[in-house]
C-alpha cells in the first residue's frame, strides 16, 4: 500500500482554490510530514499538532476517506 502522501500528491494540481490540492500542496512544503505513514493516527495527531496549514481537520477526514476507498 503507497503512503497516505504519496496518494495526496496527486492532488497536488487541483485549481488553486480546491481544499484538497490546497492540502497537497501545503503537505508537499511540510519538509516534516511523516511521509511514509500509512497510519491514521500517527497522521492525525501530527496534523493536529503541525497542521497550521489546514482550514479544518475535515479536509484531512476527506482525504483519508478517499485514500481508503482508492489506494
């Protein structure tokens, strides 16, 4: 199974003001983000923490729903 970043990537060039290309984009300039996490919490907790980017945790929820059903 890829990495939960390595899925959002491929949003990375989404229009600009779309939620999901604008999370992609802002995960790619995090040099932090645990970029081989395939776990939940680990990514939950690190953007609860590290995620001043996000607008809302909800955009992450999204993401990972689909990263679920798609990866």
């Amino acid at each position: 199974m890829k990495s939960f970043y390595h899925y959002i990537m491929k949003f990375r060039s989404n229009k600009k003001h779309d939620r999901m290309g604008e999370f992609a984009r802002s995960a790619y300039d995090d040099h932090s983000f645990p970029k081989s996490s395939t776990d939940y919490d680990e990514l939950s907790s690190y953007l609860e923490l590290n995620g001043h980017y996000l607008s809302s945790m909800t955009v992450f929820d999204e993401a990972w729903e689909l990263y679920q059903n798609n990866a």
